[in-house]
C-alpha cells in the first residue's frame, strides 16, 4: 500500500515539464479552467506525465482533497467539493503548503556542543564579585569580594597574576568589594566598596592598579555598576550607580578621555588619590560630568541596573514585587528621569537586555525567566518555563535570539528567545551549593566560552562544535496519541494545533489549526473506533472531530466558562469531563443528537474535598476518580454512587488538604504535595491476586512518588519515588501486559521499569523499596507533557510529548527512534521477533537510550489479546455531520493548576 512518503518521492522526481504538463490538464479545448475528479486526474496524469503509478497520483490527489480541505484552501463550490474534485490552484497551493510545513517541520535552533566543565585555579577564599574581559589584552580579570584581583590567559583562563587591591578608607579585614566595571575608554576599572565609596583603579598603571580618584560621600553603599562608553565618541560615557537604599543614580561624563573629574582642590588620601565628593558632582561644581537620580526602588536593594543607550534609560531589579524591574526614562533636555514600575510575584535576582530584539530578561525569585517590552508595564512578552528553583542568573547572547538562564536547581537553560523555546537544557554537572550560595554568569561569545562563579569557584565551559535540534510542533506538546485504525500518531499544542504523523516513517501527514480559536489544547481522546477524536480545549469546551476535518459535536463541560479540563474519560455510555471542579462532568450519549451538547447531572454528586483532576475504568463497573488533595474514590459506575476512600495514611489526616506553591510554571500547583494526576489500572493482574491484596491500580503526581494500591481492601500497598521529588510532578503509562511502567519527568528524563511481579503479594506493611529499573534515558530537553504506549508488531514502542516542542519515538526500554518531523525519516516495517518475558541485557539496564534514525529492536511483551470491546459501543459519539471545520472557534484563557494528564478510552 502506498504512503505519502512516495508521494513526496514523486513530487520530487517530477520536472518543470511535467509541471507545465499538469497544468494543461486543468484546461478544457477551449483554454477555460476546469476542475477534475480523482477518476480523470489519475487517467489523465499517469498518460500524459508518465512518471510515477497510478497509486501515486491517486495519493497526490487524495492528499490535496483531504488536507486543501482542512485549510479551506479548495474551491468554494459546495458540488465540487462533494464530487471530490479540484482545479490547479488547489494542487498548486497544496504542494506550496507541503513545502513550507517541511521547512517548519525541520526548523533547527543553534544548540552548543559542550565540553566537559573545567574547574579553573582559583586564589579567591571569597565569592567572586565580577568576571571582566579586557578588551587591549584579550586576557580575563576576576575581582573578589576580598579585593583580591587576578589576571587570567587569553587562551584558557589559566591564572597569570594575582594583586591586591589597596583602599587606606578601611583596613584589609574590613575590605568589601561589591561590584566592578571596566572603563576600556580610559583604561581603568571602577570599584564599589561597602564603605560608601566608589574608586578607580589604573589597570595600565606600572605600580599594579594604582588608585586614580575615589568618590566619596555617597549616602547608601553601592551595590551594582554598570559603564556605557558611545563608541562614536569616546568622550562620552555613563557610569551608573544602584544602592542598598533604592537609588540608582548615573554619572555622565562629557570629556572622559581628557579627565574624568576636574581636580578642584588638593584633596587626597593616603592612597595618593584624589577624593571627589558627591555632593559636589551633584551641585554641577564638575564641568566634565553631571547627576541624575531616582529612587524608584526605595526601600529595597537595587541588585542589577544597567544603561540602555537606544532607549536613553536605565534599567534595574530589585526583590521588591512592586519594584522587581524599575526603567528610569531621561526626559528630554532635562535632567530628570520619569520612573516607569514593572511588578513580579516575588521580585527579580538578575537581569539582561537584548538590544537587537529591544527585550528585557529577568530572573525571578518565583522561578521564572520572564521577557518584557520596555515601553509595556502590565505583563510581560511571554514566560519561559522550565526551572524548578529561583532563577539566579540571566544573559543574552547578543549575537543570536538566544538567552541563558541559571537557577537554584543546578540547571542551565539555554532558550531560543524567537521561538520561546528551551534548545538546551545542562544538568548534573554543577556542584553542590548552599542556598546562600553567590552565582555570576559570564558569557564571552566571540570565544563561545562560558563561565560561571559559585562562590570562590570557577567552572569554565566551552563548546565544540553546535549541533542542530529540530521541533515536532511550533508551540509546546500537550499531549500524544496513538491511532491504530489509521497507525499514526496524533499530537496537540498549546496553540491549538493537531497533528496526524505516520508512525512507521515519522513524517507529518496533516495538520489542523486553530481546533479551539487561539486556546491551548489541554488533552485528547480516541474513542472505541479510532474514527472519532475528541479535543478539550482551555475554552471550556471539549469537540468531536472525524479525520476528515469536521466538528461534528461541541461538548459544553465548562457551561460557558474557560476552564482547564485535565482528562476526558468514555465510558460505554458516557464521557467524563473533569479537571476544574470537585464533582465530575458527565455526558450522556443519548444527548449527542444535537451539535451543540449540554452536561447531564452527575448522580453521585459531591464526593471530593478538592479538584477532580483525573480518573480510571475497569470493566464491568469499577471507577476511580484523583483530585488534588490527594484523595481516590471508587466507584460504581453503574449506579455513579461512592464505594470507597484511599488515602495514603501516612501522609495525612483526615480532612488535611496540603498546601500549594509556586511551581516552574509561575503558577499554585501541587507539586510538592500528594496530589494525584494520573491513574491507570493494572492489567493482567488476576481476580484472586487482587482479592488476597494485591495492587491493581497505580497512580502518580506530586513530588515524583508513584504508589500502588488495592481497591477492594482499600489501603496503600506500595510506593517508591521514581524521580528527584524536586522535580515536581511526574507523567506515567502502563502497558497493555501490564509488565512495564514507564514514568517521565520535568527534566525530560523517561524511566522504564518492570512491575510484572511488584506489589503482586500481599504484604504486612507498605513495600518501598522500588520495582527493576530497566532504563532510564532522556529524549527530550523540557518537561514532559504526556506518554503514550503504541504496539509495532510484537513489540512495544512508547511515544512522548514535551514541552520542548517534540514528540519522539522510543523503543521499550528506551531506545530513541526518532523526533516526529525530523528531515531523516526512519522505517518500522519489519519489526523482528522478541521473546516477551526475556530479560533485557545487563548493559542496556545501565546504559541511556541514543537517539538516530534506526535503532535496535528491545526486548519487550507479547500483548494479549483484547478480546471483544466491552468498554464502548462505535458510532454512538459523533453520529451527525455538523459541518463546522477544524479551527474555528476561540475561547478565554484560564490558570493552569498541573502538568497536563493523560486522556484515554476505555
């Protein structure tokens, strides 16, 4: 059977003749314009083109009816559309449409190869206050907050010279240096010291940084610096000053290659320097420069401040909320600045500006890397989501839309700002700090060399080579599917895209835009049938779409409210709509005669003490049902009346909800807590191991724990913790055998595990210890969103969605096929023979999955057979055509609570 992969091939075997043959074919003996039905095409095409077969100009055809349709891009005739037909603007804009979704498919962000990190010598016994690149020498300069200063290689940062530098205002032990700028203009270095003054030192003096002026007289200590020098007139500079009392104050220097200060009277010190006073610049009694002031921070400290020269302003950050970020606007001919406030939850560590894209990068306390447009108070641009601890550091690399990020959680982002995308993501490799532990970041990216100060320790980084990373999705995958009417894989995104993938080779076969306006797709279901898929958007609504393109249904689960719907659940004669609310949403098939579909009343009413977040069926009637605090229900869905409570008794009391904080995502969510997002049973396990207290129901969430239980005794029979519980909250999917249980973390970290025989006896108390880790790889850069298992013969593959934008392909254990949408497509056409209970080799337990186009087969499980479908009757969802296309409606934003959680048909 043909695929669109040989169409592709034909496309590209075809010439500007055949072309220009084509073309003609759409012309009636008159010259007019006509249209042609798959009949003529195929006829017409094979003999007049004679490249190719008959199936491939079947496919071709079939490919610009079914997808030009999806774009509303066919001709409007209501007639033609029926017959099946199309003219040559159809075939033309549908191969224009093909090009350029390859050209997306395969975008790549430039990605640094790193080389393993190098510890630098370091004399330091203090944090390291400031990295400076000398620009005359090319060679490197590190001040520490002991004033103790060291001159490093132009090549490898190896340690040249070491001074100490000198300030008679206190003595040695007192000495506190807390920030440093180098004025290349004029070859010296200014320092800021914590006794209220600001000195600059000669860095080309022979008697080793002698100390030139000292400005005295501040009423605050200084805490940060930053030095703007016009490179069209090295006369004029900006020396810029941020406080401990909230003022950042700037100093503009008019002649600063003749004299920075002009010597008014003979005041020195023991330093032989000369002593200008504050109130004196203030005053304007200096010719070469002038004050200006604003206190828009006050009380709190000012930790980064910085010049911005295309706007004429001055940016600075704080950990006040009301003052996270502060731009003082230089009004014209005027000395004064017009202070503009920008507001963050928990105020801002670090900040950067990028000045090609005209943004501003902050670093918050909140664990949030936030860009902001300078002229726009009110929110940011967008929010980059991936760090679990406050974020410490920010820098741009000027050169390229891309940004840095360093956190409290030993990870090292590395964001393509364009696309809002994290590329890279270090971890692992960073040493182990305390919490008041002093970071700096120092990017040099003409060397593409990287550094970054714990304290008094150096860790050089420098790259070998970049490598190209490619994207599934344009927007962040929210979640996976796997259709095996069709064997291809469906995906969503935040920007309320669908996209069908053929599995066996990865290439993209069609995409809808727009399913639900501009709101982001929470998750999806396929029901018994696979010929219906079901979407739940953040508008509230959950639509029922066929393949061909059309909404057929639209679910009103949020009565006309934006909320975010966690899972969709079909059950024989219902669907189960949850995520928002403490009771559950329920649909009944009988009222799917109208398009436009209203909830019915849930008999069982109220249960929860919290959030609905997700749920589970086992034939014939059982049901379960997680909510946020913790808490699972049975039921009986026959009767939708309550049976049962589990609670992990260790945990919490009665009537305890745990508190919420803020996660990665800037947003309340339970991480840190029991709360339950995801349950699946166990299948294959057997009535009598249940009822002699066996586990048969696994659930995760919160904290990176997963536990099993039994719900026919109700209690607790194992748990473990499958990932770092600072990771927050994790996915989970169970294979059909239920042998293997694959989980997945915020990292992108995907862990296999065999739980054939785990938890299977009964035992006096809970079992903790962990079930064989098979293995453990890392597919993905981002969180990940959602894990799906598909079967490829007698083999087991597991798909997974990411945050970072990719779907990719893993044979069980873990190893990479592939990413959907990559240039170089893999085969699955012949899938070898596996013995299912065969272990796996000692070396593929401890080894991660690599990625390439073909990888080799891992053992995995026989699946059993299904049997007759019990858990849903085809063709009772969806039965009327309504007619409304893909990417129509949109709805209204809401907040997230969790990770997205998994939505399947039972």
């Amino acid at each position: 059977m043909g695929t669109r992969m040989e169409v592709s091939q034909l496309e590209s075997r075809m010439d500007t003749e055949d072309y220009r043959k084509l073309q003609g074919l759409f012309l009636d003996p008159s010259g007019s314009p006509r249209s042609l039905s798959r009949t003529e095409f195929v006829n017409l095409a094979w003999s007049s083109v004679g490249r190719g077969s008959e199936e491939e100009y079947g496919l071709l055809f079939d490919g610009v009816v079914v997808t030009q349709e999806h774009r509303g891009l066919l001709l409007d005739i209501d007639a033609v559309k029926e017959e099946g037909r199309v003219d040559w603007g159809g075939l033309c804009s549908f191969l224009l449409l093909e090009l350029s979704d390859k050209v997306k498919n395969t975008s790549t962000s430039r990605v640094p190869r790193w080389k393993p990190p190098r510890t630098l010598t370091c004399p330091h016994r203090d944090p390291v206050q400031k990295l400076l690149h000398l620009q005359s020498s090319g060679q490197y300069l590190t001040v520490s907050k002991g004033g103790t200063v060291c001159l490093r290689d132009t090549d490898d940062m190896s340690l040249l010279h070491t001074h100490r530098l000198e300030n008679s205002t206190v003595s040695p032990k007192d000495l506190w240096v807390t920030d440093v700028v180098l004025l290349h203009n004029v070859h010296k270095i200014a320092v800021s010291f914590t006794s209220k003054e600001v000195c600059f030192y000669d860095i080309l003096s022979k008697q080793d940084f002698g100390c030139k002026y000292k400005l005295q007289g501040l009423k605050f200590t200084p805490w940060c610096l930053d030095y703007w020098v016009d490179p069209s007139n090295p006369d004029q500079a900006v020396l810029t000053i941020g406080d401990i009392g909230g003022r950042v104050s700037a100093l503009y220097f008019t002649s600063a290659q003749i004299s920075l200060f002009e010597r008014l009277s003979l005041r020195t010190d023991s330093d032989s320097a000369d002593v200008i006073l504050w109130d004196e610049l203030v005053k304007g009694k200096h010719r070469s420069c002038y004050t200006v002031t604003h206190r828009g921070h006050t009380p709190a400290w000012v930790r980064k401040v910085r010049y911005l020269d295309s706007l004429d302003a001055f940016v600075s950050c704080s950990t006040r909320a009301q003052s996270s970020v502060v731009i003082g606007w230089r009004e014209k001919e005027s000395r004064s600045l017009r202070v503009a406030s920008f507001f963050t939850k928990r105020g801002v560590w670090d900040m950067d500006h990028h000045r090609g894209l005209n943004l501003i990068a902050t670093a918050g306390v909140d664990h949030q890397v936030l860009l902001w447009n300078p002229y726009v108070t009110s929110k940011p641009v967008c929010r980059l989501i991936g760090h679990t601890g406050p974020v410490t550091a920010v820098c741009f690399m000027q050169t390229q839309q891309q940004l840095l990020s360093y956190s409290k959680d030993k990870v090292l982002c590395l964001w393509d700002v364009s696309r809002q995308l994290c590329v890279h993501r270090l971890a692992g490799v960073f040493p182990e700090t305390q919490e008041d532990t002093q970071t700096l970041l120092f990017v040099h990216e003409e060397r593409q060399v990287l550094v970054l100060s714990f304290n008094s320790l150096l860790l050089l980084l420098e790259t070998t080579e970049e490598e190209k990373r490619t994207s599934s999705h344009e927007q962040p995958v929210t979640c996976v599917l796997y259709n095996s009417l069709f064997r291809q894989v469906v995906s969503s995104d935040s920007a309320s895209s669908v996209i069908c993938w053929l599995a066996q080779t990865g290439q993209k076969v069609k995409q809808f835009h727009r399913c639900h306006g501009n709101k982001e797709i929470s998750s999806m279901a396929l029901d018994a049938t696979q010929t219906r898929l079901f979407t739940a958007g953040l508008d509230g609504e959950v639509k029922v779409w066929d393949f061909s393109g059309r909404c057929l249904h639209r679910m009103n689960a949020g009565l006309g409210r934006a909320v975010e719907i966690s899972q969709v659940l079909l059950l024989k004669r219902s669907i189960l709509v949850m995520g928002w609310e403490r009771m559950l949403t329920v649909f009944r098939l009988h009222s799917f005669s109208q398009s436009f579909v209203e909830p019915s009343e849930w008999k069982g009413g109220v249960q929860h003490r919290s959030d609905v977040l997700c749920a589970a069926f086992q034939p014939p009637q059982t049901l379960v049902t997680g909510s946020y605090d913790g808490e699972i229900i049975v039921w009986n869905n026959g009767t939708e009346k309550a049976l049962r409570r589990l609670r992990p008794l260790a945990e919490l009391g009665e009537g305890h909800v745990p508190d919420s904080h803020l996660g990665v995502n800037g947003k309340e969510d339970a991480d840190n807590s029991i709360a339950i997002t995801r349950l699946l049973f166990i299948p294959g396990r057997t009535s009598a191991a249940i009822a002699t207290g066996g586990a048969d129901l696994v659930s995760c969430g919160g904290s990176g724990v997963v536990r099993l239980w039994n719900t026919v005794h109700s209690r607790l029979v194992g748990q473990f913790t499958a990932h770092n519980r600072d990771l927050g909250s994790i996915v989970m999917t169970v294979s059909l055998c239920g042998k293997y249980l694959v989980t997945a973390d915020r990292e992108g970290t995907l862990k296999t595990w065999d739980i054939q025989q785990y938890c299977l006896e009964p035992d006096d108390g809970i079992t903790k210890e962990p079930p064989e880790l098979l293995r453990s790889f890392r597919p993905h850069l981002d969180r990940v969103t959602h894990l799906e298992m598909c079967p490829h013969g007698d083999r087991l593959l597991v798909l997974s969605a990411s945050s970072d934008r990719s779907v990719v392909l893993s044979y069980l254990p873990g190893e990479i096929v592939g990413l959907f949408g990559q240039e170089e497509q893999w085969c699955l056409e012949r899938p070898g023979h596996l013995h299912p209970q065969r272990e796996p080799e000692r070396n593929q337990r401890d080894q991660g999955g690599q990625g390439g186009k073909r990888s080799p087969p891992a053992p995995s499980e026989t699946l059993p057979d299904p049997g007759p479908d019990t858990s849903a009757e085809g063709g009772e969802v969806g039965i009327k055509d309504q007619g409304e296309d893909f990417g129509s409606d949109a709805g209204v934003d809401r907040k997230k609570h969790l990770s997205r959680s998994r939505v399947e048909s039972v």
